[in-house]
C-alpha cells in the first residue's frame, strides 16, 4: 500500500512539474506522471494501476483545479490505463514497456481528441496526424522513463523484485 501511495504522489508531482513546461501542441504534455502508472502496472497489476492513474489525475486537480484540462486528463489517463493494462495482459510478451506506453500515448491523444470535440464540438480532427505522431514521441520517453525506473527498482530490490 505504501509503494502505491509514493507512486500516486510522484506522479502528481510529475505532473505538476510538467505543467509549467511548454506545450508544442494543444492540451498536451509528454505525459511523464503516467510513469506512476506504467510502474504500478508492471510491479502490481492491472488494478493497482487504475487506482494510481485515478488517484493522481484527482491529486492534479487538486492542484491544479478540475477544469477542461482535468476533465481531458482523466478521460485520457483512464483511458491510457485501460489499453496499456489490456496491451501487456495479452500481448505482454510481442511489446516492451516502451511498446505498451506508446499504446497507452497513442489512447491517451485519441481520448482527448474526442472529448475535445465532444465538450466543444469544434473540429478537431485536422490534429490527429500530429498528435499520433506526437504520441510516438511522448510514449517513447514516458517508456524509457518507466523502464529505467523499472530496472532501479529491481536491482535495488524494493517492491520484492529481483
């Protein structure tokens, strides 16, 4: 319970950090709170992980309030969750971590671009090639982020991993 509750915590801190860098496209980010999350899917399971993703979304909308942006990255965090808990329970061996991420990116920009144009009803979807490409780049550095993270906890044999 404890190491789920500091990956709730990092990642709200992350993505209170993230949210002061610029963005190159609207309502995106690189996503590196969802690193909180690939690491409860890979050393808890699918359902700890909903709870982290869930958990920090809310801590960011504590923080940073719970208007159209929080709205957006609940439905893409939950979203993510869903396809990367899907991705590595049934193709866990054909995808590495930064396959499953960039799953849960290419999620997240779709599910937001839907809300988008749902909560707006504005036309939004001139966007989707640049944010599916987006969403390569931003899953790729999320994986690696998470990977890295994954093998400093296994060596260090915290959450008993070896």
């Amino acid at each position: 319970m404890t190491h789920l509750a500091l990956l709730v915590a990092g990642g709200a801190a992350l993505s209170l950090l993230e949210s002061s860098l610029p963005r190159p496209l609207p309502w995106t980010k690189i996503g590196l709170a969802n690193i909180a999350t690939i690491l409860a899917l890979y050393l808890y399971g699918a359902r700890p992980a909903f709870w982290v993703a869930v958990l920090r979304v809310l801590l960011g909308g504590v923080f940073l309030g719970f208007g159209p942006g929080f709205v957006l990255s609940a439905g893409g965090g939950i979203a993510a969750w869903g396809v990367m808990a899907l991705v590595k329970g049934t193709l866990g061996d054909t995808f590495s971590v930064v396959g499953v991420s960039i799953w849960g990116a290419l999620t997240h920009n779709l599910t937001q671009l839907v809300l988008v144009h749902l909560l707006v009803r504005t036309a939004v979807w001139s966007l989707l090639p640049a944010f599916l490409w987006a969403a390569g780049i931003t899953g790729t550095i999320t994986g690696l982020g998470a990977d890295f993270g994954l093998k400093l906890l296994r060596r260090g044999g915290t959450c008993g991993l070896r």
